[in-house]
C-alpha cells in the first residue's frame, strides 16, 4: 500500500473515464472529492456520452472536466484515449486511476 507522507503534502490527481455512467459516476466524483487527503485535483474525460452524464459533469465545480468530440468506437482506444489526454493535464506527484461505475473509501489516497 503507497503510503503518502502528509507533511510534504504532495497533490495527487485522480484521473476518471466516463462513457454513458451517469448513474454511477456523481457517487464516483463525490468520493474523491471526500478523501481525508485534501491535496488533489480530479479529472474526468467523457467519451460522447448518451445519457446526461455530460450535464452532470459540467455541474460540478470542483473538477477538471474534458469532452471527448469524436468516439472511436474500439473499447480499449477509446480507454487508452482517455486516460492519455488526462495524464498530459494532470499536475499530481501521484496519479490514481478510478472507473466511473467504481468509487473511493475516504482514506484511500492517504
């Protein structure tokens, strides 16, 4: 288990993709947004989703948010897609990956 030292207080991005996970993905953005490690930033990359997930997304305010425009169709490309423009943006020491139908106990970064 990484075990984070909390004096150095390192920021940690918590990347999450999101294809049509709408009623899943609120509780996995509110877990991150809960963690005890209050240094992170959390960036969600949807993949031209169908069912709202989109209006979701662009409520909340304390994410990174980024839209995907063109689907590929290929699971795994669309995946790989995903997380490769999240990594480029992400600031963090360390970078945990999260699906949005999955969520984080709140001592999970630290």
């Amino acid at each position: 288990m990484l075990k984070i030292n909390n004096k150095s207080n390192p920021l940690v991005s918590i990347l999450i993709a999101n294809y049509n996970n709408k009623k899943r993905l609120k509780r996995s953005i509110k877990s991150c947004l809960n963690q005890n490690y209050k240094n992170i930033e959390v960036i969600v990359f949807d993949d031209c989703s169908t069912d709202g997930s989109q209006d979701l997304i662009k409520k909340i305010k304390k994410i990174k948010k980024i839209f995907n425009k063109k689907k590929k169709h290929i699971s795994y490309l669309d995946s790989m897609n995903a997380y490769l423009k999240m990594f480029k943006i992400s600031r963090g020491k360390f970078i945990f990956l999260l699906d949005s139908d999955d969520f984080f106990s709140s001592k999970k970064i630290s």
